[in-house]
C-alpha cells in the first residue's frame, strides 16, 4: 500500500500490530479480542512515545472482526494530542456501530473504506 508518509516504525503488540508514520499510527488489530483500556495500554504506550508533543489521528484497520468497549473512548479522548479516529472498513456492521462509538467520543471519528482515504483525512486534520 502506497503512503506519502514513511513508516517510522512497527511495533507487534499482544493484541495486534501498529505503524507508526508522522502524522498518524495504523493500527490491525486480531480477531475476537475485545478493546478495553486494558488491551489497549500497549497503543496507549505507542502514541506516548511518539505523540506526546505532537497532533495525530489514530487508524484502525477493522478488517479483522473485534469488539470495541465503547467506554474506552471516554479515556483515549484525554490524550490530548489525539486529534481523531479514523476507522478503514466496508463493513455495514460497522458503520452502525459507528453512530454509538461516536456517542463516546468528542473528536472527530470518520468511517473509510481505505487506508488511503483515511492518511488523506489524518493528514488534512493534522495539516
């Protein structure tokens, strides 16, 4: 896949794995884990290394089927270089649930049917 932005880095985590570029981390996570605050401390760590002092947009990549623990975004919108969530699937499943995550979270969360789409997005939110 074609990015303008160069990997920085790649992180393989319990849950799953992360790509760290300038403006944005891409996140695949695996099959049927649930996303809570705990399994997600280890993205949490990652955006804290490299997004402590700069904007970024959090992708994820939901090719993969995994549920989500709504809550959690109540805690990740208090990172406050977080700048927004961009969710990649073609999914109808997760297109309504959508409608409930944002209930939760008070940034901007955009639903993509490309990871191209979606760097556009980060990059235009980040500038």
């Amino acid at each position: 896949m074609e990015r303008d932005s160069e990997l920085i880095k790649k992180y393989k985590v319990d849950i799953g794995s992360v790509e760290v570029f300038e403006n944005y981390m891409i996140a695949n996570l695996n099959e049927g884990i649930t996303l809570t605050i705990d399994t997600a401390i280890e993205l949490i760590y990652i955006a804290d290394i490299h997004f402590s002092t700069q904007e970024f947009i959090y992708i994820t990549c939901r090719k993969n089927s995994y549920a989500v623990d709504p809550t959690l975004y109540t805690k990740v919108a208090e990172i406050p270089t977080l700048k927004g969530i961009a969710i990649v699937s073609d999914k109808i499943v997760d297109r309504n649930n959508l409608n409930v995550e944002r209930l939760f979270f008070d940034k901007p969360m955009m639903l993509f049917e490309s990871v191209t789409d979606a760097t556009d997005w980060a990059e235009l939110i980040i500038g």
